[in-house]
C-alpha cells in the first residue's frame, strides 16, 4: 500500500510566495508549524531553476541531524523527485553556530619588550565564502547583540545573496514581556547590516528606557512590531491546523526530606557539602532536592522523593510513550533509572548525548525519552508521544514553551497530556508559577525571593 504524499499547508504556501522575490524574510513560525520543510522546498525551487547554486544552514548543534533528516524528508511531500533530495544533500552546507566560526592566539609584541596575546575571532574557510542561500534557525539565538555567534552571522550574511532567518520565538523575554532587544541581530542578518549602523543607533531609534543595569527596559513598541510585519511572516500554530486538546495535568508531590529542606533554607547546608555564597543560590539546592538529587561539593547526593511513585504511577498507567523533561543531569540520570526498572526502554538526550538518540523514540521502539530542557526543547520532533512528564521546574519560560512543542505540533493526532510534579508547600511552586506564567528565573530574582522570604 502506498503511503500518502504529504501536501504543503496554506500557510507554508503563502510563505513560499513571499519568499519568491524577496531576498531577506523572517519565518516566526510557532514550534511544529513546519518551517524546516518551506526553507527546504523553496532552496530546493531556487536550486532546481537555477536561481541558486548553494545553501548554507546554521542551526544549534542538537538540530543538525533535524535538518539531515528534513532533507531526506523532502521525497515525502507531493513534486518531490530523488534527484532533487539528492540535490540539497549535495549543495546545502548545515552548520552549528560555534562551528562556522574559528578563534586563534596571535602574539603581540610591545616596544617594551613584553608580550600579550590577542583573541582573533574570524569565519572559518570553509564557510568564508559566497553563499546563494543563507538560513538561519532558531535564530532568536542571534538575539544577543554582543555574542560571538550574532556577530559572526551578520558578517557572513554579507557573503549571501538571500537571507532567512526562522524562530518560534523570536523575541521571548525573560519577564513575561516580550524583548525586542533580540530583534537587533536577527533583522541586521536579514539585512546584512544595513538596518542600523551599530547597537547604539538601534538603542536610539528603538529603545525609550533602560534598567539601572543599562539594559533595554522598555521599546518603541509599534515600530518593533512594524518592522517584524515588515521583515518577517507569522504563522501561529492554532491557526495552522486542527490541532487535538491540551490538558495540562498538576500533581502535587509531598516533600519526603522536610528536615533538610528547613536546614537548607535557614542556611544549615555545611553538613550537605554545599558552599552557598548568597541566600538567593539556596533556591536551587532546594529545588534540586524536591527533585531527589542534589549536585553538592563532593558529588551528586541522592534524597528520597515522593517523585519518583508519581513518575511510576502515570508511566504504569499508559500504553503510550512517554516523554519527561528534567532539568539537572542527575534529574535526567534519576528518572531514567526509575523508567529501566519498570522494563521501560529507555533513551536520554541532554547535555553529554553525542548522538541524535531521541530518534530511537521517535522512529524506533524506545517507550520512554528523557531530556533536559536546553537540550532537547529545541528543534526536534517527539509527536509518536501524546503523554509529557515536567519532572521538575526550568529556569526560562522559552525553554518550557519550546519543550511543550515537541509533542504539541504538526503531526500530533492525540489529545495531548502534560503533567506537571510539584512539590507541596515548597520553591517548587513559585518556580512552576513564575515560569508558566511567562517570566524567566534568573539570580536577580532568586535574591528577590530570598529577601521577600518566599520559600
């Protein structure tokens, strides 16, 4: 029996139309919306008609082999031919940020007969050509103005002849606002840099206030939203397809080590073998023992955890594979165990995985995948699961919506469960309220915490 062709959505198509002509164009696709498979199909046009003779993709390094595999994808969408799957694996060149670029030591001699050494940062040779096509994905990771991996994307977007730049997120903030602060390296890649002389003229034109840190605060809003309807095309993933319900499930765990987490918190923590320089750091101690394993001086030290039976509960409680987010690598170590004991196979994708072994759940016979935040919440599909496990809290409001999208996007045919463990009456709570509610943790707002006695 032959497998149905897929066909390009309405949106892909009118993507695809605003990208013939135009050289530079933004792709803010929500996660699972199927933006790899419109930059494919159109390099793949512009190839086929001559208009280009190669393509360049830069990508984190965890979705390089999403893009191999989205090449050899391509053959399933209706007007595909071999020849022409066989035509990007040859020409489209795919990279990870920090290898498109190369940093050497060169010796400076002074008059006075001391030496120093200079930091050279430079495009590698490979890479340091005339490109026809360059795009770039998840590129809200070329937010930050002043980073390696921002400036060198905008040099080398004037070797190319067309531009694009794909996010889910392109300007997420870290305080439920949005940061269009991020829109600085991407629209000056899509511009090859034209769009503002440097970051101080884009601070002029777009910003109107700064934090007591020198931050942008708050933006010229209507202009930033200008120019991203201006450079880029929306597609939000509700309005894309019928997608299957979302049901977002809270378990409330007891805290099974109640003792340790009152001396940690009333800074008793010598006797754990932890070194905690301010107050705030004692937030993810804490959390790290709601979560049974805590990263001390000497090593990781395991806790009990009534975790572990809500874990058990819902994977005994399913036929269907299992996804679970974690965010420390003992977490990840710890819920994979748990998993292997219940005869689950059981495959990790984080932090230390060299290979792509979320495929092995994706495409093969794993029952159970298990990720850490940064690591596997970008870029990859994980949709043969409708059941997901929070394990514990992530720091970033991005990384969690980008986590959610791994089951919750194209190609989803089930009612999606979520399932969120969270310890009773401890930081856990304030986490998973602060992160869903859109606001990025960072240490600034840990010592808030600490000094508003929120524990």
């Amino acid at each position: 029996m032959t497998a149905q062709l897929r066909r390009y959505a309405d949106h892909q198509i009118s993507a695809l139309a605003m990208m013939d002509g135009n050289e530079r164009l933004g792709l803010f696709f929500d996660p699972g919306t199927g933006k790899t498979a419109t930059a494919l199909k159109w390099t793949m046009d512009a190839m086929s008609s001559g208009l280009a003779e190669d393509a360049i993709v830069i990508c984190p390094a965890a979705i390089v082999p999403v893009w191999e595999k989205g090449i050899e994808d391509m053959i399933l969408f209706e007007g595909t031919t071999p020849e022409q799957v066989q035509m990007l694996k040859d020409r489209v060149h795919i990279s990870s940020y920090q290898k498109i670029y190369r940093t050497t030591k060169h010796t400076v001699q002074h008059r006075n007969g001391k030496e120093s050494n200079k930091k050279i940062i430079r495009l590698r040779d490979e890479v340091d050509k005339h490109w026809s096509i360059m795009i770039v994905d998840e590129s809200h990771r070329i937010g930050v103005h002043s980073s390696i991996q921002t400036k060198m994307c905008i040099e080398l977007s004037q070797l190319c002849d067309y531009r694009y730049i794909l996010s889910g997120t392109p300007v997420s903030g870290g305080k439920g606002v949005e940061a269009y602060d991020k829109l600085y390296g991407q629209l000056q890649v899509l511009t090859q840099g034209r769009l503002w002389k440097n970051w101080t003229e884009f601070k002029e034109k777009m910003v109107i206030s700064f934090d007591p840190w020198g931050n942008p605060y708050r933006y010229k809003v209507d202009e930033c939203k200008r120019l991203m309807q201006e450079y880029a095309i929306v597609a939000r993933l509700e309005d894309c397809f019928d997608m299957p319900d979302k049901i977002d499930v809270e378990i409330q765990c007891d805290l099974a080590e109640k003792t340790i987490y009152k001396d940690i918190k009333e800074g008793r923590f010598r006797q754990y073998d932890l070194d905690l320089r301010t107050t705030g750091s004692q937030y993810p101690k804490l959390m790290q023992l709601c979560g049974g394993s805590m990263i001390t001086e000497t090593g990781i030290k395991t806790f009990k955890t009534s975790k572990e039976a809500a874990l058990k509960e819902i994977i005994e409680g399913t036929d269907d594979k299992v996804v679970i987010f974690a965010l420390y690598k003992a977490s990840v170590d710890r819920c994979a165990e748990i998993c292997r004991k219940l005869g689950k196979k059981t495959v990790t994708f984080d932090g230390r995985s060299k290979e792509p072994t979320w495929k092995e759940f994706q495409y093969g016979d794993a029952e159970i995948c298990v990720c850490q935040y940064y690591r596997g919440g970008e870029g990859i599909d994980l949709f043969t699961s409708h059941t997901t496990v929070f394990y514990e809290p992530c720091f970033s409001a991005k990384d969690l919506t980008q986590s959610i999208a791994r089951t919750y996007r194209k190609g989803q045919e089930h009612k999606c469960l979520f399932y969120y463990l969270i310890t009773k009456k401890t930081v856990e709570e304030k986490a998973w309220k602060t992160v869903r509610s859109g606001t990025t943790i960072t240490k600034k707002v840990f010592d808030e915490w600490a000094e508003g006695k929120v524990w």
